[in-house]
C-alpha cells in the first residue's frame, strides 16, 4: 500500500477556526467537523458550531486556507421540521472526488447539495441521530432548503448501527451516488463507531450496500472502539479509492486512511497518519475528524483539534500538511 503522498506530519499548531466564546453565538462553545472545498476561485469551509443545546451548521471563506472569515449559520435549529428543530450538522457537500483537483463544488440537476444529521434531544449528542438533505441554488451558499423527512435513518439499519448516525460523506460515480456513513451500536454507554455504505440514484432512496460495515473497527489495533467520519476520494496516482477517517482506541482519537479498489472492500493502512500532540498542545487530547484538500499540489489535512480545559474540552479547527509550513513565505 503506497500512501506516502496521503501523509500529513507538519501540523500549524494552531487554530484556523475557534467557537466564538459569546452568549447566544451559534458557535459560542466550539466549532466542529471541518468541511473544505473550492467554489467560484475561493475556499469554503461548512464546519459545525455548537452552543450547549444542539449543532448548528456555518459557513467560512478564505483565500489561502488559512485566514477564514465566518459568514454565519446556514443551518439552523427551529427552520424546519420536528425530527431536525434541535439543529442541524452539515456534514458534507456534493464535490469531484479527485484527490488533486481541489474538492470542487460541483451541481446535479441545477442545484449544489448537503447532507446533514440531526438529533432529537437537546443537549450535547442526545438522542439517536437521522440524516437529512439540504439544496441551494445560492452561489453565496447562505440560503438553503430542505428535502423534508429523513433521506437515511438507523430505524431500517442492522444491529450495528441501532444507536444512530453520526457524520456522512457522499460521491457520484458510475452513474449512482454513494453515500459513506458513521454509526453507533448503542445510545448510550461505551459503544462502537463503525462505518457503512448506500446507494442511491436520487440523493433521496439509499439502498445499503452490505448488512455489515465497510469499514470495521479492529479489537486489536488503534481503532479498537472507533472507525468513523470518513471522506473518500479517487486517487489518480495510484488508481485506487481513498478512504479518511478517525479512529479510536488504546492511541485517543487520531486519523487514519483506508484504501479500495471498488468502494465496497477497503483495506486500512496499519498505523494512524496523524496523531495526537504534546500536553498543552491544541490537540493533545484529539486529533481527528479529517477533511482533506488538495491546493498547488500539496495536501491540506483539516481536522478537530481537542485539548484539555478546567472544567472540560476546548474544541478548534485546525490543519496539517503533507509539505512543511517553511516551504511557504509567511508561514
């Protein structure tokens, strides 16, 4: 397995997004779930924020992928239905899936397309979640709508996924969408996070591909509890499917990389491609959640950054990438 081009060592070390820290922000108690592509010559970045009762989705521009400036929520709590009016988590948008052509947005049927997940309680994670589809015509991207029930639900699942659904990602290829998804075993207690896939033809009627997960956790390695969140890419250079996503096990949670050749079978590189840092770094506790972006031929690994704080957890947005920071004037 060749993944030396899919590492990314040389972290920033520092925040590119932070929750906003004010009473009544969308965003005031941290940010989440980096989400990066390129659309109209710039940068945009869904991300979550979260506020004490439940995520909500905003949108940041940039021109380097480093200087972000927020534009607000564009998914939020209360504008739609029952099932979703906690809040809303963007988790991915309909992109090309070339590792190296840098996430374009691209349109099917005249519109660009998100999918989002939603819990039914308030509170951090409450409740089994339900994943739903949102649509814009807006070039901005700030006005969105909503397909209606839930497009993919754990209540038709297999007993691995009867907890909920965390974060999904979703290609078109060979005439049929796939949509990759994160799921719990449990509600409550400690539970498994593994990884399934679907098919559909109309972003709305998704067929599993397999009763069993896609991408398994492995009792004996580094994601003994946890292989989830994941984005997949095609990889021109080694004619094969790439798979991201985060692990967690005996090593926290840290990020990791699976490889297919038919989206289906995937075999996982043994070892996580980015770790946690040192104690008092910003992701001593957590580094994990990637989303990944080619710019001038370097790969832009984006992801939750987690540290320890007096009375809990401070979450951030950070990056890391496969060329050192040096390289670039200003850094």
């Amino acid at each position: 397995m060749v993944i030396d081009h899919l590492v990314t060592p040389y972290k920033l070390g520092k925040p590119v997004l932070t929750g906003s820290g004010r009473e009544g922000d969308f965003d005031s108690r941290a940010v989440d779930c980096p989400n990066v592509f390129s659309h109209n010559g710039r940068y945009y970045m869904t991300y979550i924020g979260f506020d004490g009762e439940g995520y909500q989705t905003g949108l940041a521009v940039s021109d380097d992928l480093l200087r972000w400036e927020k534009k607000g929520a564009i998914l939020r709590r209360g504008t739609h239905m029952e099932w979703d009016s906690v809040g809303m988590a963007g988790t991915a948008v309909l992109t090309d899936r070339d590792l190296t052509g840098g996430n374009r947005l691209r349109k099917w049927r005249g519109r660009y397309w998100m999918l989002y997940h939603a819990y039914p309680r308030k509170g951090y994670e409450e409740g089994s979640a339900e994943i739903g589809l949102a649509w814009t015509e807006d070039e901005n991207l700030l006005e969105w709508h909503f397909h209606g029930e839930p497009v993919f639900s754990w209540r038709d699942g297999a007993d691995w996924e009867k907890g909920g659904l965390y974060k999904a990602d979703f290609l078109e290829h060979g005439g049929l969408f796939y949509l990759f998804y994160n799921a719990k075993d449990r509600e409550y207690g400690d539970w498994t996070e593994q990884t399934g896939a679907a098919v559909s033809d109309d972003l709305i009627h998704w067929r599993r591909l397999s009763d069993r997960p896609v991408l398994p956790v492995d009792r004996q390695s580094w994601d003994s509890r946890f292989a989830s969140d994941p984005q997949v890419f095609y990889d021109p250079a080694e004619k094969q499917w790439v798979m991201f996503y985060y692990g967690l096990g005996d090593l926290s949670a840290c990020d990791g990389v699976a490889v297919s050749e038919d989206l289906l079978h995937w075999k996982k590189f043994p070892c996580p491609i980015l770790t946690t840092g040192k104690e008092g770094e910003i992701d001593s506790l957590y580094a994990h959640k990637p989303y990944v972006i080619a710019k001038d031929g370097v790969l832009y690994h984006f992801y939750c950054a987690v540290r320890r704080a007096e009375g809990g957890q401070v979450r951030c947005i950070s990056v890391a990438r496969n060329r050192p920071w040096e390289e670039e004037s200003g850094n």
